[in-house]
C-alpha cells in the first residue's frame, strides 16, 4: 500500500487544510476594509485582501510566463541528452562486436 493512501496521511492532510483554511479566514477577517485603489484615471474601492489575493495570482502567473520557456528548452535539452547516450550506447555495443568478430 502507498504512503499517499494511509489514513493517517490523509487525516494529516485534512488538519493541515483546516488549519490553512482558518488563517485564510482570520487573514480575510482582519483585512477587509476597503481600500482605494488608483490606476491612471479609474479609481475604486477594494477589500485590501482582495487586492492581496489579486497582486499574488498575478506574481504567479507572471512567474508562470517567465520560467514556462526556461522549462520547456531544459525538457528538450534532457531529451537530446538521452538521445545521444543511447547513440553512444548503440555505438559502444557496435564497436564490441567488431573487436570479437576481428579477434576471432
């Protein structure tokens, strides 16, 4: 049986949910006055932790941006690295056969 599936994980994980949930909501409580918020001509009031939650998904989507092309050129480096080890292999494994067959 996995580790992931045993009930005191699970049970770990619910606490650990609970747990995060309430200081998200004593978070909330404690900053919910609203809060001008200027943007070249438009102003609005806001909930100073809606404006909290929308900076942070904007940090992550822009972290998302940043680092998904660095990701995808590191996949295809590790891909061409595999490739060429198992060229390397193929080739070892060829030259072995050529030295048995020339000693014989």
């Amino acid at each position: 049986m996995e580790a992931n599936t045993t009930p005191k994980n699970n049970m770990t994980k619910v606490v650990l949910a609970v747990v995060l949930m309430t200081l998200i909501v004593i978070f909330s409580i404690q900053n919910s006055e609203s809060t001008p918020v200027k943007v070249y001509f438009w102003e609005v009031n806001a909930p100073l932790v809606l404006l909290f939650v929308i900076c942070f998904m904007c940090g992550i989507i822009a972290s998302i941006i940043t680092l998904w092309p660095i990701s995808r050129h590191s996949k295809r480096l590790q891909k061409q690295t595999e490739d060429q080890k198992a060229k390397i292999e193929l080739l070892e494994s060829q030259l072995k056969q050529k030295d048995s067959s020339t000693q014989a």
